[in-house]
C-alpha cells in the first residue's frame, strides 16, 4: 500500500479480510475533474499489484462517482 500511495498519490487502506491469514482487501481512492486520468492511474495500480509476485490478484471492482451522485 505504500508503494502505491507513494508512486500513485492514491489514497489506500486494507478494506477486508483482516481477520484472514494470507488475504486481504486493499481500496484505493483518488479524485480528478478526468474519468480518463482516473483510469490510467488505477490501470498502473492494478499492474503494479499484480506483478508482485507473492499476490495472486483474485478481483478487481471500480466505481466511480461524479458531481450527481448523492
């Protein structure tokens, strides 16, 4: 996580699968006026994680929200 927060200027924290030996949940935010910023920084977020080679990437789920969401 901090690799990311320090290359990507993102914000990340293990969301779930605290509890569990060997897995974990890690979410990252990040703001910016561009939906296409936001996607090259996650493309190389999601690359980075799963070039680790102790991570086995299971999933990957992206949200975006924008100025009319409540």
């Amino acid at each position: 996580m901090a690799e990311l927060q320090r290359k990507y200027a993102v914000s990340a924290a293990e969301v779930g699968h605290q509890g569990l030996h060997r897995r974990s949940e890690i979410g990252l935010a990040l703001v910016s006026g561009d939906a296409a910023h936001l996607t090259e920084v996650l493309d190389r977020c999601e690359r980075l994680v799963a070039a680790r080679p102790e991570v086995e990437l299971l999933s990957v789920r992206r949200r975006f929200h924008g100025d009319d969401d409540d």
